[in-house]
C-alpha cells in the first residue's frame, strides 16, 4: 500500500466513555452534577446540552416579563441560598445557576451544542452508547456510559403547542408561541391577543400591557392564580437580624413547605372553601363589580391544574387599568384582521399569541434501544417515577406539579448516587427495576390519574409515558412532604432492584 494511500484513509471515530452522562444542563442537570461532584466523587462524568448554554427553560423562554412561577427558596437548590426576592426573573435565575457552576468548577463537565440523537445499550458490554450531532462543526460524536441520567425536561424546547384552527393562513397579523418569541416582534401600540390563561399568559401580559395599543387573554376557561407580595416577611426580618443566608435559606424554605402542604392538603379536603378564598383575592383586585364568576372561576377543584403565582397582582391591576381585558370564549376561526369567536364578537388583532402549552418531550426524542429492540417507554411500568422495567442503568428527573421542580430533582440526585454507590459496593455493572412476584397481577394505570391533575400537554401525550400500578412503589407520587421521607429510605436490596 502506497504511502499516500494510508494517509488518506479515514480516522476511526474516537469514543469518550464516562462512568455517569447527564442529559440536559437545565435546573435538573446543573443540579445532578452538583451532587456527582460531591457525592461519587470517584465517577467520571459528562453533561450533555443541546442548547448554546446552561438553563433549560429559563434560556429557551425569552419572551417579555419571563419569571418564575414558583419561589426560588424552593426552586432553587437546597446547598446554594436564595437571597433576592421569591419570584425571580429568567436572567436573575441563570446569575443563580451560572454561580452553582462557577463555584463548583462544573463548566468542566458540560458539553454545550450536543445534541443526541441515539442511546443503545448493550447488555453484553454493560453500557450505553450516545450518538450526538455537534451544533459548532456538524460532525457526529460518540459517547459511552456505565449509567444514563436523563435530565432534559419534560418538553420540547424547539416548538410549543398551537393548535390547528380555521382560517390562520388568513390571519394578515403575525402569530407567535412565547417559547420561541422573535427577538424582532414590535407589540408597541398594536392591539395584542394572548390565547391562553396560564402562567404564561399570567406573566406576560403585565410585562407588555402599557406598550400596546390594548391586550386582551383569550380564554376558553379560567385558571386558578394565587396572589400577594413578592416579599417573604420572615426572610426580611432575619436579614434584619443579619442571620447567616445559609440560615435564612433553610428556614425560610421550611416555612413556605409547610404552608405549602397545608394549603394542598386543604386544596382536597375542603375545596370549596380554597375556593372562595382564591376568588376573593381576585376580586381584592379587580372589585365587586367585575364578572369573576365567567372569567376567573374554574370547573374544577384547586390543585387539578397547577396554580400559578401573580406577584402583587399584576395581571389583575393590568386589567383593572383597561390595558388589559379577559373574554372567556371559544374560538371559530381566524380572520384577516382578528378571530372570530364562537358567541359572534370578534377580536381584532395585529399579534397573536399562542400560549398554548407544551409539547410533551418523552427520553429527550431520543431513538433509544435495549439490545438492539427499539424502546418502547409506554411498555415499561415506573418505579418511582425514577427509573422504568427493562430499562437498564437508567434514572430519570420528572418533578413536581404541586411544588418546585428541584425539589424533586435534588432527591432523585440523592437516590442516584446512592444507587451508583450500591453499585459499587456490589461490584455489579448493571441494574434494572422489575416486578417482583408479589406485583405479577398488580393493576397498571396510565402514569397520572388525570382525576387528580390533568394539564393540557400530559393528557395530550398520556399515551406515550410509562404505566403505574397501584403500589406505592410503581406510581410517580406526587408528594413531596411524603416522598422527602420515603426516598431516602428505598431499600436498594429490594426484590424491585435486579443487579448483575
């Protein structure tokens, strides 16, 4: 062979193998590697991200006024002290994680601009194998891993929810879904449409009310919302006090979890009363005479839906100004200039917004395969919420509805490090969840009883996650005030764990 001949033929392709891969470098991510670090320092690890940075949502979402809808003393990490105020914008929570990264030396183990397009795992070598496209070169890299931790999120960050309606290829206006807002869009003096009534909508129309012409929530029923400051009494006084911000961090974290868990379990045992109380809070602000009974009282009962937080009521005094209006309405189709309502009125418009929702994300729209056998996930039964039947050396990060997502994600860390831990101690390469004997006729449920909470994106995808059975330890709980006490406490030599 000529020596030209062996220059030119190609480069085996060059595989990276770590002990852990994180998916995703949002709140969950950042968070797992966190805990990698300090509790199996021993592992090696990477952090892959699609995205050109760290943060998940608060860097896919960038329309106006984007906020947290729950407090960052619980959605923020229980080792790094919240110190500002409760309800923190999307830059004031990326400051918060850029620190969590730069004082744990993190940066190290992220990989931005890599998105995966296959993980296969192979029993045979005990390990999972990551096809990934490089956003800066275009080539295709490949890693592999002891052990998968999936932390991308629950939705798709490259298009939200629209529905299909009559009559948008008419509409002359401009249509927009907040998760990928123009950077170009100019509301000012335009009159604006927000379909939906969510916390999107909630957090949006305030943040562009006094620019536009007028804008109006279009709403096909109403939504729960809870008021009030955006200001913890106890927090201010012990600053006063000047008592260490670790210390403050915790207490004031404990303080919102019990009234948390107060108010939930009120939510279900006296939900007429939870009611009343949310609805005079609204009328607090917006006065005796407007119509909360068709604009802000809702068919269903408190906590079916997740309730958003509305900082002082500003939505409410937006409305209360008139730079802002709610129709409670169904839409017929869109016209030229607006949408035509099902009751006949009409809403002119030169900006629609669709704040829609989500499209579920199921494995990151991974190809996933165990032994060469496409990954069907609705095939597998849950455990936990954590890990799926037939699903090797895989963990997953979904959290909360009814509390902060990180509350979730820093016990699922708990329990992954642990089990890698166990693992360790075993000697065993691999591990899978399975049925024990005693849960061979258990009954299999969809993953949430949608009687107990029902949001648009999990109906609509319902068919696509993982079934539970009627066991606690088969079921995705809800809870945190009991999970805080029940994770901690699996029994990883439980029949439930099969290790080899």
């Amino acid at each position: 062979m000529s020596d030209t001949a062996t220059l030119t033929r190609p480069a085996a392709q060059k595989v990276e193998h770590f002990d852990v891969l994180v998916v995703g470098a949002g709140i969950s991510g950042v968070g797992g590697a966190y805990h990698l670090t300090k509790q199996c320092p021993g592992k090696s690890f990477v952090v892959l991200e699609s995205q050109e940075s760290f943060g998940g949502t608060w860097l896919t979402h960038r329309y106006p006024g984007i906020r947290s809808d729950s407090d960052l003393y619980t959605f923020g990490y229980r080792f790094k002290p919240w110190t500002s105020a409760p309800i923190a914008t999307a830059d004031e929570i990326r400051r918060y994680m850029a620190e969590v990264i730069e004082e744990n030396d993190l940066g190290r183990h992220i990989r931005y601009g890599h998105k995966i397009a296959s993980a296969r795992w192979s029993s045979a070598a005990n390990r999972w194998t990551l096809e990934a496209t490089r956003a800066d070169t275009g080539e295709t890299v490949r890693f592999t891993a002891n052990f998968l931790w999936m932390c991308q999120g629950y939705y798709r960050h490259e298009e939200g929810y629209t529905p299909e309606w009559a009559g948008m290829d008419d509409f002359q206006g401009r249509i927009v879904h907040p998760q990928t807002w123009p950077d170009d869009l100019d509301y000012r003096g335009k009159k604006v449409v927000v379909i939906g009534s969510g916390a999107t909508a909630a957090t949006l129309i305030p943040a562009i009310a006094a620019d536009t012409a007028h804008v109006t929530m279009l709403q096909r029923s109403p939504t729960f919302f809870r008021t009030g400051r955006n200001a913890i009494a106890i927090a201010d006084e012990l600053r006063q006090l000047e008592v260490a911000e670790e210390w403050i961090h915790e207490i004031v974290r404990r303080k919102i979890l019990h009234d948390q868990a107060v108010f939930t379990r009120r939510s279900f045992e006296e939900p007429e009363t939870v009611k009343k109380e949310l609805l005079s809070a609204v009328r607090g602000h917006l006065g005796d005479d407007y119509d909360i009974d068709t604009h802000f009282t809702p068919t269903y009962r408190p906590w079916r839906q997740r309730i958003a937080f509305v900082p002082d009521g500003d939505v409410f005094e937006g409305i209360r100004s008139g730079k802002a209006s709610v129709v409670t309405d169904e839409i017929e189709r869109f016209t030229g200039t607006g949408i035509q309502l099902k009751s006949g009125q009409h809403l002119d418009a030169d900006i629609v917004v669709t704040a829609t929702g989500f499209n579920l994300n199921v494995l990151g729209d991974i190809a996933f395969e165990i032994d060469d056998k496409p990954l069907v996930f609705s095939d597998t039964v849950t455990y936990r919420g954590m890990m799926f039947t037939g699903v090797p050396n895989m963990a997953w990060v979904f959290g909360y509805f009814r509390a902060s997502w990180t509350l979730r994600a820093d016990l699922v860390a708990d329990f992954v490090c642990t089990l890698l831990n166990r693992m360790g101690e075993k000697q065993a390469r691999r591990v899978t969840v399975a049925l024990r004997p005693e849960d061979k006729d258990m009954k299999l449920l969809p993953w949430i009883d949608p009687e107990n909470f029902n949001p648009g994106y999990l109906m609509r995808g319902m068919h696509l996650l993982p079934k539970r059975g009627d066991k606690p330890e088969w079921q995705h709980n809800q809870d945190y005030w009991a999970e805080k006490n029940e994770l901690p406490a699996i029994d990883l030599d439980d029949k439930a764990f099969v290790y080899a």
